[in-house]
C-alpha cells in the first residue's frame, strides 16, 4: 500500500491516457490477459503455410492483427523487433520493455532486419506464407491493436514455433482395410505405404483405387524406384504387383491432375491386400469401360446399348442398367453432363429413389456363359419418348460392391410409329 505521485511534463501539444493495475507486471489489463494459440496448416503442393487464429473475445470489432514472421526468436513486443533509436540503444531495459512498446506504431521497415517480416491483416483471423525454405525454422509471433480515437493499444496475442517440413509423411496401409482419403484436406497430393509380410506370401499384391469425382495421377515405387508410371485414373483402377518382394515398403503417390480436377474430388478410397477373400470386395471392370448405344436401334420407348464385360471369374456377376430420366433444364445444358461415375457410395445411390423417372433391369451372366468372351447387349425398355437418359451400367458380383462403366447420354424417338 503506498501513494504514488507521477509528474508528466508536455513539450508539445499532445494526449495521455493512464492505464493503473495491481496485475501482473507490464499488463493492460484486461488485454495484457488475452491470448490465442496459433494454428499451422501446410499445404501439400507448395512451399507454404497458412496461420489462423480465433477472434478476440474481448470487443472484437476493435481488434486489429500484426504478424510477424522472423527465423531468429519470437518476439514480445514490436518495439523488439527494430533496430532501436539512439535515444535507446544505452538503455535496452527501457527498450526491451513490452509495457513500453505497447502504445508505439507499427516498425518502421527501414529499422527491421531483412528476415523479418511484419503484416497487418486488419480484422483477418488467418495468414498464408509463402516460399518457405526446407528445414528452416520459423517464428511467428501475432500482436493484437485495440483501436479507438483516443488510443492504439498493441499487445502480444500469440506466438508459435515451427521448423517448416515440405514432405508429407506416408500414411500406413493395412491388408484388408480401406482408407477413404480427402485431397482437398491434404492439399491435393497423398502417399500411401504397404509393407510386404513373410506370412502373406506368395501372392500378388492388389491395389485398389476409387475415386469420387475426377480425376488423379497414380504412381507406384519400391526401394524410390518407379515400378509402375504415373498415369491417370478416374473412377476406378485395379493394380497387381506380382511377386511382390517380402519386407520391402511399397509406395503408391496419389495426386489430383489439377486444381480443377481437385474441386471435383470429394475423396479417394484405396484398398490394399494380398488375400485372395478380400479381393472378392470388388468385381474388376474391363479396362475399356465405355457404354455405347446402337443408334440405329433407337425407338420412342427403348434404346440399345451395349459394353465389354469383365474378366472371367469363378462367381456369378450381375449387370444392371439404370435408365434416369433428365430434367428440361438439364438436358438443354450438354457441359453438365460428365462421364465419369462416382464410385464411392454408389450401392446406396442406386438404392436411393429420385425426383426424376427412372428404371432399371439386370441381367446374370456365369462363368461358362459365351458372353463372358463378347459384348453383352441389352434392350433398355419403358422409356418415355422424346426424352433425354443417363444410362448406368453397374458390375457386381456375389459379394462384392457395385462398380460402374462410364455413363452414357441417350435420347428417345419424339414420336411413336404404329
């Protein structure tokens, strides 16, 4: 307890506002108080990173934000972060003072080292950097403004360290167990890593790949070499390595094909085994999976089509064809339409009823039936005439999921002839 008197002597026309507390040294109070921690998101195919940070709960409609990001320390005030003025330089206690700082404008840039940059994001709650270096450490330290007429306060809101790491690490994959993966999340690139067990020999090794929506690039290595090129997979790719070599890791990079390919992508499912059960958990599609339609054939209420079938198997398989009417809207709008199926949840999609009409028929083909060896054909009937189609051929087998070929527009005959 104690009476204090302090003298204040103006050499010019100015302002003063007192801040008096019994809190901690050097705090405002309440906003010497504040604090938030500071969030790091890398992005996968550049060298940047994005900071982000919550809004302050203490009048934050007043709050402006300064980052700073050096490679020397974190800093507790941004009057630390200048060379200091001759008026300083023999009392660095004064200088260094964080109470000190806390009603001083931004640096001026011409007093700041080069490796330090200062940023004033206004209300923004989030910051990208970009062109860091590999292995380099970065500290970032944010300053909060509480901006009125009368006075600017600027205090430390938070601070971080982080030692920048472009390379994304693997993700394990484990036999039998599929991975559903969000590019969009892991900034369009992922890397996949199976390891070759003594106790699942002999036996190839099976990639399966699915994507819903777009289109990737697939890449496969062992020991960093390159066993199968990169090429482009969209909807669905079964891969074999054959005589896989026990112990080693094997490495499968997926990459969407470009940002717009990307935005199309809601997810990658991947299944990895070397069991021949889990196999059973897709049917595998021809390698050419388009459905094509018999022109010729066209009629008000039908349409013929036709596609490959699969591989020769030991099970029963199932084609379905899915005629869905298309809206007016839709059928006047051709760059709507895309080939491409979304393999990813399609046995609850084709169970799911629609607005639009549709119908469906399937037909069974066995291991010893001669279309196993040609193209299946089929009729596509109740259709309404002069109307536009998407016809769905999908593949099952007895206990696999569906999988389906690429989607094929239609129209019917306007007009029916007796």
């Amino acid at each position: 307890m104690g009476l204090y008197t302090v003298h204040v002597k103006a050499f010019n026309s100015t302002w003063i506002e007192w801040f008096v507390n019994s809190y901690q040294q050097d705090a405002i109070f309440p906003y010497g108080n504040l604090w938030t921690p500071l969030t790091i998101h890398k992005h996968r195919r550049s060298r940047k990173v994005t900071v982000r940070w919550s809004t302050s709960i203490l009048d934050p409609h007043k709050m402006k934000y300064i980052i700073v990001i050096n490679t020397k320390k974190n800093y507790s005030s941004l009057c630390q972060i200048q060379t200091p003025p001759d008026n300083l330089i023999n009392n660095p206690e004064m200088y260094d003072s964080p109470h000190w700082s806390k009603l001083w404008e931004i640096p001026d840039s011409s007093r700041v080292s080069e490796d330090t940059k200062i940023k004033c994001v206004g209300n923004r709650t989030s910051h990208t950097y970009y062109n860091l270096e590999q292995g380099q450490d970065y500290y970032i330290s944010l300053f909060a403004r509480y901006y009125n007429i009368t006075t600017n306060i600027t205090f430390l809101y938070g601070s971080t360290h982080i030692k920048y790491d472009h390379r994304h690490k693997p993700i394990g994959m484990r036999d039998g167990k599929p991975q559903v993966l969000n590019l969009k999340k892991h900034d369009g690139k992922v890397t996949l890593r199976y390891k070759v067990l003594h106790k699942n020999l002999p036996g190839p090794l099976d990639w399966y790949i699915l994507t819903c929506g777009g289109i990737v690039i697939v890449e496969v290595k062992v020991r960093k070499q390159v066993i199968i090129a990169p090429h482009q997979v969209s909807s669905f790719r079964h891969l074999t390595i054959h005589d896989p070599i026990p112990g080693q890791r094997y490495v499968v990079h997926i990459t969407a094909l470009d940002r717009d390919e990307l935005n199309k992508i809601s997810a990658v499912e991947v299944l990895t085994t070397m069991h021949s059960r889990v196999m059973e958990t897709f049917p595998d599609l021809p390698q050419n999976t388009k459905v094509k339609e018999y022109t010729s054939l066209r009629e008000c209420d039908s349409v013929y089509v036709g596609w490959f079938p699969g591989p020769i198997t030991s099970n029963m398989v199932r084609y379905c064809i899915k005629a869905t009417e298309l809206s007016k809207r839709i059928a006047w709008n051709i760059t709507m339409f895309e080939s491409k199926p979304n393999q990813c949840g399609l046995d609850a999609r084709l169970k799911k009823s629609s607005k639009e009409y549709s119908t469906t028929q399937c037909l069974y083909v066995t291991p010893h039936s001669s279309s196993f060896k040609k193209e299946l054909k089929q009729k596509v009937t109740n259709l309404r005439p002069g109307r536009e189609y998407i016809i769905q051929v999908t593949m099952k087998k007895t206990r696999s999921r569906s999988l389906s070929y690429d989607l094929l527009r239609v129209s019917t005959v306007p007009s029916c002839v007796d």
